[in-house]
C-alpha cells in the first residue's frame, strides 16, 4: 500500500508543486503486480494527467482523465479505502472546474472549485499523505489571480496556509496577490518568508527570480528614502 501510494504520488506531487502541467498530462502509470489492488492509487495519476491536461488546453484529453477517475473510483470497493474513494469525488470535481474554466465557464469553475475546497478541508488528510496534492483551497486562489481576482485570491490562499502552513505554493500565491492589491506589508511579509525557506536555494525557477527581484527592489526603495530623509 505504502509502496503504491509513493509510486503514484510522488511523481503527480513534483510535477504539480513545479507548475509542470505539461509533465502532470504526460505522467505514465507503471505496470506492477500489485498495482490492480489498488484502484484509486491510479487515479493519483489520472488526476494529475486531469489537471495537466485542463491547464495546457487540452480539455477532451481532461475530460478522459476525469472520466477514468470515475471508473477507479467505483473499483474502489474495500471499505477501509473509503477516504481515498471520496477524495477522489473531491478531486473529480475540482478537476472538472478547470475544465468548465477552459470552456469560458468562470462563475461555474469558481462555484465548483469552491464547493470542492470546502469538502476538501472537511475531508482532512489520510496518515499515509503529507498533504492534498495541491490543496484545492490553493488551486481557487490562482484561478482569482487568473481571473484578475487578486482580493479573492490572497483570502483564499491565507485560508490555505491556516491549513497548510509554509507550502511554497501557498506562501508565494499569498504574496502575489498581496502584491498585486498593492498591499505592501502582506507582500512583503510572505516573500520574506519565502526567502528564508528558500535561503539555500541557487535555484532559477520564475517563482524565485520574481521573490528576489521584489526584496531587491524594496530594499533599495527602502534605502532611497533612508537617504532622503537624512538629507531632509
């Protein structure tokens, strides 16, 4: 259990945490013996071919995905399995919102990624599981920062973070939509947040470059006025 549990989340969490949606659609299931005992650890996998296709454009290659989530789910016949069997429901759902957002659907993804994230923040984690596979609460607030929606989408990501505290997704998506409301003192304190988890990081990912641009640029904003002031 424990062995096809990692198998499938561990490559499904990488790519998602990164971004990679090309690699969540293109993530391969692998052919083991004891695989087929476990239904709905396949459908880690299909979750992540759902939301990586949803997110590249590629809506029938979702809708499929979702649709064999379906068919693991009602494989899913041992009762000591039930957690994974309604999180599956939870993640069919959110995986279905992204595909009414590439639709042109907004009200009806927000409504639906909404309902999603409440039912996953009841629902809880499993003891075999660090976590949801990218908390949904989190995947509202990047669609409100999709949607222009920067208000709704810190709210949803410090709700996130009261949940999930220091994830990097959720700190840097509290920090940008900060940010772009033109909250300064939440901005500035999630990217120093994300400085200190990342401090030994020489990594070139976007999301590192935009933190170390943003504390550059208001440190010596910061020393500017410093400057001024004393000549005043």
């Amino acid at each position: 259990f424990s062995g096809a549990y990692a198998l499938a989340a561990i490559p499904t969490r990488y790519a998602f945490e990164r971004n990679d949606w090309a690699a969540a659609a293109a993530l391969t299931i692998p052919n083991l013996p004891h695989w087929s005992s476990f239904p709905f650890m396949e459908a880690l996998i299909e979750y992540g071919h759902a939301l990586g296709r949803a997110h590249i454009g590629d809506l029938d290659g979702a809708r499929k995905a979702i649709a064999r989530m379906g068919q693991l789910r009602d494989a899913t016949k041992d009762p000591k399995f039930d957690y994974f069997k309604k999180h599956l429901e939870v993640q069919m759902r959110a995986a279905s919102a992204w595909v009414a957002y590439g639709e042109g659907k907004k009200d009806e993804a927000v409504e639906m990624l909404r309902r999603s994230a409440d039912a996953e923040d009841v629902l809880g984690k499993h003891p075999v599981s660090p976590g949801a596979f990218v908390p949904i609460r989190e995947q509202l607030g990047s669609l409100f920062l999709e949607l222009g929606r920067p208000k709704d989408a810190q709210r949803e990501f410090e709700a996130a973070l009261k949940i999930y505290p220091g994830r990097f997704r959720g700190l840097y998506g509290a920090a940008l939509a900060a940010e772009q409301t033109g909250d300064k003192e939440n901005a500035g304190r999630y990217y120093a947040k994300l400085a200190a988890q990342t401090a030994k990081s020489n990594g070139s990912r976007d999301e590192l470059n935009h933190v170390r641009d943003y504390r550059a640029a208001h440190a010596e904003a910061a020393q500017m006025d410093g400057v001024a002031s004393v000549r005043k």
